[in-house]
C-alpha cells in the first residue's frame, strides 16, 4: 500500500468513527509507526480542514456541522479546563461573548478546536497584558460551539454542567425580544448587572 492508498483509508476511517481513533489504533492497522500516522495527518489536515485533533484522537467534523451557543461562567484560571472539555468532546469554539450592561453584545472570533489552539491562545494572554473578555462580566460569557451531530453538542453541555461551568440562561436570554427585557424581574436585571 503506498503512501496516497493509506492516507485515503485514514479519512475513510475517520468519516466512519463515532469517537476519536488514536494514532497509535491506525499505525497498528497500517502496520507503520505512530510517527507515520501523525505525519500522515499533517498532510490530510494541510489539505482538509475537518480533521479534528483532540487529547483522545482525531476525528472527522462533518461538513455540515451544528452550532450552538452556551452560556458558561467561571475565573480566569479555568479558561483552559473549560475549553479542553469543548475540544475534547468534539467540539470547535467559534467565538466568545459577553452581553455587557454597558457596552451592549460584544463579540470575538476564537476558532479553537484543538489542545495546541488553546495553548496558543493562552500563550498570546500570558505574553501581553490582555485578559479575558469575560473578566469584564465577573466570568459569565457565551460560546459558540460547533460539533458534528447536536448528541457532540449535547455532550459538551453535559461535561460543562459537570465541571460547573454552565450557567443558566434567563427567560430574555431565550427569546431575545425587548418585551422579554422590560418584563424580567429584579433578579435578573441584578444578574444581567453582574454578566
């Protein structure tokens, strides 16, 4: 089997898996090293963009992919746990807002669907003297996610509810007319104050 034959089998593979395949699972079915496979998946990645690599293994994003938006809430030094849960479930951060009293909805592009992607963006934090968007909300923000199937978006809401990041949404959050703003209570527009 050359070269172009094996790469061709690995998005078969990929297209077919409901969860991560290891590269060490394709060298043991090619019968190559797990060095060969990562390169192998450097040169698919280069010529596709819907090779997703996660801490589990790769997978194959659809190209018809789901999104979602969630609301999450947590202190800055959680940014990476959150986001790993987001990638390692499949998912893709494709960008990151607040809804500030003042400010209104401020929105950020992030693109972030790998471990290396989160390490860079936090390496781009520590460098400068930036912070998150979130800090300016005491933590509350929403991203969207992408995932392949909405049981992918499904799980990324699981695991975040788990770690504690989720955070509730609120009856104007849902619906997003101005009726629902003017009617909700004290509560909420204390909450709405804070994030």
């Amino acid at each position: 089997m050359n070269v172009k034959e094996r790469q061709s089998q690995i998005i078969g593979i990929l297209e077919r898996a409901s969860l991560p395949v290891t590269a060490s699972e394709l060298a043991a079915k090619f019968c190559v090293s797990r060095q060969v496979i990562v390169q192998d998946i450097a040169v698919l990645r280069a010529q596709t963009t819907n090779i997703i690599s996660t801490c589990r293994g790769y997978i194959m994003q659809q190209r018809e992919a789901l999104t979602r938006e969630i609301k999450v809430c947590h202190a800055e030094a959680e940014a990476a746990r959150e986001l790993g849960i987001i990638v390692d479930c499949g998912g893709r951060v494709k960008n990151v807002s607040i809804k500030h009293r003042i400010y209104g909805r401020i929105t950020v592009p992030m693109d972030i669907a790998s471990r290396q992607d989160i390490e860079e963006f936090l390496a781009l934090l520590q460098d400068g003297k930036s912070t998150l968007l979130s800090n300016a909300t005491a933590g509350y923000h929403y991203h969207l996610i992408e995932a392949a199937s909405a049981e992918r978006l499904g799980l990324i809401e699981r695991r975040l509810e788990q770690a504690g990041f989720l955070a509730p949404l609120r009856a104007w959050e849902i619906d997003g007319t101005e009726q629902a703003e003017r009617g909700k209570t004290e509560t909420d527009k204390t909450e709405t104050d804070k994030a």
